[in-house]
C-alpha cells in the first residue's frame, strides 16, 4: 500500500478506531520530533523544559498503549492488543522494557506532584529525571522498533513515522480533541 492508499485507508476507519490509529501517532512522532528541542541551545529553556516535560508523558502514554493488557483493563482504555486481534503481537520486551523504565520514573517525577520529584524536606532530596542525547536515542529507538512491529502486526492501517507529521481536522487546525 502506498502513503496515498494508507491515508485513505487511515481516513476511511471507523471513527473510534481511526482517533486511536491518529492519537498514538502523534505521540511517537512527537517523541521522535522533541528531542531536537530539547537539546536546542537557542531555544528558551521554559521551551526545552516544556518539551522535555511532553517528551517524558508521551513515552509514558506509549509504554502503556505497547504493554499487554492489565489483568483488570478499564473499559475505556485502549491498547495495542485491542488492534491486532486478527494478528497476534507481542511487543519485542527489551524495547517495552525501555519504556516501562521510563514510564515508572515520569509517574513519580513529571506525572505526579510526589517527594520524588519535590525532595521530602528533610534528608530525602528531589531526585532528577535527566534526559542526555545517548539516552533520548535509546528511547526513541525503543518507539520506532514498537511502532514499526504493530505497524506490520495490525488489523487496520496504522501509519509510519514521518507519513503524517501533524493531524489536522477537516478546517485544517491541530488535532486536539477536548471534552
């Protein structure tokens, strides 16, 4: 299938299915995209820090979508799982490992006001989540290798990173869908 057959394709799902297929993309190009920010010397640092901050809850958001099931999912949640029924995957665990690492330290310092993050104001400090370009590469390869397996695992189109670098709705502004 070429891009032009796959964006149909992407665009002709059923809604619920294709706001997941379009959600969990941008994510990793935004992962795949931020680190050059993060790392950009001319950019404000509330930027970088910004930046930095979507870099840690993407991976954490992906971590979870790659993982199997909980042995209690909420209803609502959606997965890798939910998407390759047809085509069992099984995501590659070193690179699910990678992220889950990631994930479980955003939980304490990023996603969650925690003494973790703040230090406990005794002899506990705040520890720091850093992110060093040897280490982003490490993190964004994990989510390419994720990607680039459920791609070919899946029962609908999922696109490749870079096919569509930004969703837009029908008037062309930035996909952001709020309740």
């Amino acid at each position: 299938m070429d891009d032009d057959e796959l964006a149909e394709a992407v665009y002709n799902l059923p809604d619920h299915e294709r706001q997941v297929v379009q959600e969990m993309h941008s994510r990793v190009e935004q992962v795949v995209a931020l680190p050059a920010v993060i790392f950009d010397d001319a950019q404000p640092m509330l930027i970088r820090q910004s930046c930095l901050d979507a870099f840690y809850i993407h991976v954490r958001m992906l971590a979870e979508f790659f993982s199997p099931l909980p042995k209690k999912p909420r209803p609502d949640d959606r997965n890798a799982v939910h998407f390759t029924t047809r085509n069992p995957w099984q995501p590659q665990q070193s690179a699910l490992d990678r992220l889950l690492t990631v994930a479980r330290d955003v939980n304490k310092q990023i996603a969650h006001v925690t003494t973790t993050r703040i230090g406990n104001g005794a002899e506990e400090p705040a520890t720091v989540l850093l992110l060093d370009p040897h280490s982003a590469a490490e993190v964004t390869d994990a989510v390419r290798q994720l990607w680039d397996d459920l791609v070919t695992h899946t029962d609908v189109p999922w696109p490749r990173v870079g096919l569509f670098p930004v969703w837009t709705d029908e008037a062309g502004n930035l996909r952001v869908r709020l309740r």
